[in-house]
C-alpha cells in the first residue's frame, strides 16, 4: 500500500520517527543499544549527571518511558542512579561501562547518519533540522493553555 499523506502533522511526524528510528536501530543493532537509549546516554555523556525529570524533559519523555528506559540501562550496568540532593530526587549519571558502550555504539550512529545524509542535498539536510525546530516550537507554543501564550 502507498503511503497516504492526508494533512495530519502528526501522523506524518510519527510516520517519518518511525523510519528514522528504524534506520538507527539496524545501524546500533549489534551494540545492544536502540536508538532511544543511545540518545538518553548522549544527554548523559554530553550534559553530565541529571534527574530523571531533567533527563525526560531534555529528550521531551514522559515519566514512565524515561523510568523504564533508565531502569534497563541500569540493569546493564550503563548508567548508576543515586540519591539526590533533597534525597527525593534521583541523579542518573554514565558509569564507565557505559561510556564504553558508547564509545562503541557512536561509530555505529555515525554510519547511520552518513547513509541518511547521503541521499540528502546539504540543502535538505539543513532544511530537515530547520523544519524539525520549527515545529517543535510551533507544538510547544500549542500545547500550552491559550492563556500563557
């Protein structure tokens, strides 16, 4: 069956984070990463130990998907999970296993990002992000109640 577009940003956004997704995982497959936990580990590598609502917010997850991606990791052994500061909250930081699972894991996303921009223009490839940015925006600002806008 063809793909059908029939207006619906949503559907098409899904449609094409599916296809990405799919993509990435083949190219992370034999790492034991998904394309997911690749991405939690980068904020973790790249912005230091975080709570699991700042973990969640920077990658726009839900609570319960950042738990059970979290929890896995930990079972893993990729990443510790202490007490924070008040001793309600939890840090989530990169042990060193699982940097080295990333060191291992990036050649991999590397290759899946070479193959996608290869059958894109350096044109589409930056119009791609642009058009990724705007429309986060764009649902940010909609998602909020009329009156905080």
């Amino acid at each position: 069956m063809k793909t059908t577009e029939f207006g619906c940003a949503c559907a098409t956004a899904r449609r094409i984070a599916r296809t990405l997704t799919q993509l990435y995982d083949a190219a992370l497959r034999d790492t034991g990463l998904e394309a997911p936990q690749f991405a939690l580990l980068m904020t973790l590598e790249t912005g230091g130990p975080c709570t699991q609502a700042a973990l969640g917010q920077a990658n726009e997850l839900d609570k319960t998907t950042v738990s059970r991606n979290i929890g896995w990791l930990e079972r893993q052994g990729w990443v510790e999970v202490t007490v924070g500061t008040d001793r309600r909250s939890r840090q989530v930081q990169l042990t060193a296993d699982g940097r080295r699972r990333l060191a291992a894991a990036k050649p991999k996303w590397r290759g899946a990002q070479a193959s996608l921009r290869a059958e894109m223009t350096g044109r589409e490839w930056a119009a791609m992000f642009a058009a990724f940015k705007t429309a986060g925006e764009a649902a940010g600002r909609a998602k909020r109640p009329a009156a905080t806008r």
